[in-house]
C-alpha cells in the first residue's frame, strides 16, 4: 500500500467503467457528502484512471401520490444535488464514471413490492423521466423501508421489466440483494445490470433468479470503517477471489469525505487483490462540501 501522492512501482493502466473488472461500485450518502469526491481517487499513477467505476446516488424515496400511486421524491438533501448536475453529476461522468440514483421505500407502505400492474407501469414511466431529464446512467433499486402493509406476487420482477422497457440496453439497473428480490423472475434477473450482497465480506449465492456471476458482487464493505489490518486483509483475499472468479463488481457503502474517514485502507487492500494495483489521492481531494438543503421535490405520474 503507498500513501496518497506517492507513485507506485507496479501500475495498472486501465480506463474508468469499460474494461475493468470486477467494476468498483460506491454508495454516497446525499444527505452529507458530495458524490464527486470519488474522481479524486485513481489507481496507479495516472491521476485519470478513476479506482471507481458506479457511483450510486443513495437515495431517492417512494413515495404515494394524491392517487394513492407511486411516486418519487428528493428530499431537502437531495433536491440540490439532483437539480445541479453541472456541480454534482456531470464532473463524474466526465471522469469516466456512471452515475445512478438509488430508489428506496419511506415508510409509506409503498415499495417496489406492493405495486399492481398499473402502478408498475406508471412507476418506471417516472424513473425513466429522470433517469432522461437528469441525464443519469441508471436507476438502482433498494428494498428497504418501506414498511409494507401487503405485497403483491411479481410486483418487484415487473417494475425491472418495465423499466427495462423503457430505458432500453443502454442505461444500467442495479439491485441491492435485500427485501423481496425472490420476486423477481430468472427472465427478469436477467435484466438486471449489476447486483450486490447483503453487506457481506464474502457471498456467492444470490436471491435474485437469472443472477450470474459476472453480473454479482459477492462483497460489500462499510466505507465509514477503515477496519483493522487483518480484515483488510481479508478484503484483499477476497477482492483477489472475485477477480479469478470473473464477477462482476464488489460494492461499497457510506463513502465519507476524506478528512472524516480515509477510503484509501480499503480501496487499497481491494486494488492490491483485484488489481494487483494502488491507490491514491489527488492532493487535497475527498473533501467537497456540498450545498446546504434546499425544499424538497416530488416528481408524479401527472408531471411527467
């Protein structure tokens, strides 16, 4: 492992998203840290050569509309952030990284798992208006709170196919294997771009049908943990296993800017297993602020 600014002996010369594997896919949290943080992390000694491949931006809620439909909505955190791309989203993909918005439930009684077929309909008619509007990569689902009161047989597999649909082959959707993912078919799980694990160190073996390996993540870390020598260890094991073994991602959460908790021991011990590479900062990166909240933004069925 090198220290930021130091160039390593051994260099990886890979390009961002396209030709590595496993990809780095990274979780911000919107409500307290500036995605773009990320580009300010490369592998080697090209400052270019971003470590991170997928930024999820986590998260966009569903909610219920006046109709009693699904719709979304940004909070006071997130609405600057979406509604200033050219500071948020654009400096990212101009890196070379794809940008997703992560959708999850709000205790609404309303999630990706209660919808009929027409609300599924209406719902991905709703992300594929942001994902067109925002200019996003993809939409990334999460299955977490909320708080069902029932659930309906299929509703899951059915919003990713008709997302599908209507995005077509050229935007990403990713799944977080967690909540009612067995609902999703093996036709629709081969829908799917990218899937992750339950927060685990290592886990071969998905929920979700149709899921092949070059499509998992069968790890997932905790950025807010810089973990001890001998975990990072592991993570170095295991970030070797996923790349002999040719899946498709290894995914990390709660990025935190770099005065708060340092990324560079785990994305270290990741790149020294996957990559037989280094990482490094730019100098003074990792600490974007970002803006204050604002109001936040509902987008329904009848805006779009």
């Amino acid at each position: 492992m090198v220290s930021e600014n130091v160039q390593p002996e051994i260099s990886l010369q890979t390009k961002a998203y396209g030709d590595k594997t496993p990809k780095i896919v990274v979780y911000v949290e919107t409500n307290d840290v500036n995605p773009v943080n990320v580009i300010d992390y490369y592998m080697g000694s090209n400052t270019s050569n971003m470590f991170v491949d997928i930024v999820e931006l986590f998260a966009a809620n569903i909610h219920v509309d006046d109709n009693g439909d699904p719709c979304i909505y940004f909070n006071d955190k997130l609405a600057p952030v979406m509604d200033a791309p050219e500071t948020y989203i654009e400096p990212i993909q101009n890196a070379g990284i794809k940008v997703v918005l992560s959708v999850l439930g709000d205790w609404q009684h309303m999630g990706v798992a209660s919808m009929s077929d027409s609300q599924a309909t209406k719902f991905a008619k709703i992300l594929a208006y942001i994902v067109n509007t925002y200019n996003l990569d993809g939409i990334g689902f999460d299955d977490e709170y909320a708080d069902y009161s029932s659930v309906v047989s299929g509703s899951y597999g059915n919003v990713i196919e008709k997302l599908r649909a209507e995005l077509g082959s050229n935007k990403l959707i990713t799944v977080f294997d967690y909540g009612y993912t067995s609902q999703i078919s093996s036709s629709q799980g081969a829908l799917i771009d990218y899937a992750y694990t339950n927060f685990s160190y290592w886990n071969t073996s998905s929920t979700i049908s149709g899921m092949t390996s070059d499509r998992w993540a069968p790890s997932a870390y905790n950025l807010g943990s810089s973990y001890s020598s001998t975990r990072r260890s592991y993570i170095t094991s295991y970030a070797s296993d996923a790349a002999d073994g040719g899946y498709g991602a290894i995914m990390l959460f709660n990025l935190r800017t770099y005065s708060d908790v340092s990324p560079l021991p785990v994305f270290n011990a990741i790149a020294s297993g996957a990559f037989n590479s280094t990482v490094s900062r730019v100098s003074g990166g990792g600490n974007r602020t970002r803006a204050e909240a604002g109001e936040g933004v509902t987008i329904t069925y009848d805006d779009i």
